[in-house]
C-alpha cells in the first residue's frame, strides 16, 4: 500500500478516533443527563463533574486523554516499520486534538481539547507532558479555575517543547495545539476578566 494512502488511512482513524464523545458515552453509563444540557454545555470532564458524579468525570478524563495517547502512540510505533515520514506522527498529532474539538458525531461541537491535549503531549515526549499536566494542576488545584489552568498549561506547553528540542517541527505542532486551546477558551477568559467565572466542582 502507498505511503501516501497509509498517511490518510492513519489521520483518518485518528481524527475518528478523536471523535469519540467520552463525556456522552460516561453520561450514559453513568445515567446522567447529556452534559450538552447543562452547565457550560460543553462535553467535557469539568462539566460532567457539574453533574455531581466524579465518577463519570474521571471517566470522561481518562477516556478523552487516552484517545490522544493512543493515536500519537501508534502512529509514533508504526511510522518507522511502515517507511512513513515521520511527519505523520505530527499530522496524526493534530488529527485526533482536532477531532475531539470538531467531531464528526457530534455535529462538529466538541469540547475544549485540555484532555486530549495532555494525552497527546504525553505520547509525543513523557516529560513535556508531565510538565504541561504539573502546570494544569497547580493552577487547578490553587485558584480552582479550569479554565484557567488549560490556558496558562497551553501556553506554556510551546515553551517547555521549545527547552527540550529548539527549533524542531513538532514545536509547531504543539504551538498549533496550544493556540486552537486558547482559542477555544476565549468566552472562558472573558468571564474571568469579569469575576463570573466558575470554580471547579461548582454548579452553574
């Protein structure tokens, strides 16, 4: 099979694979109402967690990093056996991050991306990923702003990749994620510019 096919065939699986709702498919395991009814209305682990259940937030959060893990993990394994460039890793990269933001099974309104980001980062480099979660979490766990914590951890990612490697193609790759997160936070920032943002864990 041509390179070229295997390429598509593999940003295919990945944005397909990025598509999958998680934060639906625990709401329905879990017997909760659609997260797209509640709250920010946005189908993601901190919304769920609206719901109350932490389990089904948990769910939601394992679920939507794994996604992203896996499709960079594979395509970083199977990339090399298969001859590909190894761009394809990068493309896979933004492939499932971008999947999950517009899916396919969802109308294209997906959620905000911090997930599956961090799954991602994970699996392109271990260490740039912990950086970038340490990051998330410190900002989470003291001022309790989700929000908040994804934009300070995404803009902070581009950096910590630019002190591991400088100058290489997965920085952009990783500066194109970062900024599709802002971006997807923007009203988030707008409202905690005007102190009517809420915490994590509350009900709104």
């Amino acid at each position: 099979m041509p390179s070229t096919l295997l390429t598509l065939l593999a940003v295919l699986a990945a944005y397909l694979l990025g598509s999958v709702p998680f934060a639906l498919v625990a709401s329905r395991v879990f017997g909760l109402a659609d997260p797209r009814s509640y709250g920010s209305k946005n189908p993601g682990a901190t919304n769920v967690l609206r719901s109350g259940h932490k389990g089904a937030a948990v769910f939601t959060l394992i679920g939507d990093a794994l996604k992203g893990w896996l499709a960079v993990f594979l395509a970083a394994h199977y990339t090399p056996l298969y001859g590909l460039s190894p761009v394809t890793v990068g493309v896979v990269a933004l492939a499932v991050f971008f999947g999950h933001l517009y899916p396919v099974f969802l109308g294209f309104k997906g959620g905000k991306g911090v997930a599956t980001a961090a799954g991602v980062l994970l699996a392109i480099n271990p260490w740039l990923g912990l950086a970038t979660l340490a990051t998330w979490l410190f900002i989470a766990f003291t001022l309790r702003y989700s929000s908040l914590a994804a934009l300070v951890a995404a803009a902070a990612a581009p950096l910590y990749a630019i002190l591991l490697w400088g100058n290489d193609g997965m920085v952009l790759v990783i500066g194109i994620i970062a900024m599709a997160l802002i971006g997807k936070h923007w009203q988030n920032l707008q409202r905690l510019l005007a102190g009517n943002e809420p915490r994590i864990g509350s009900k709104r």
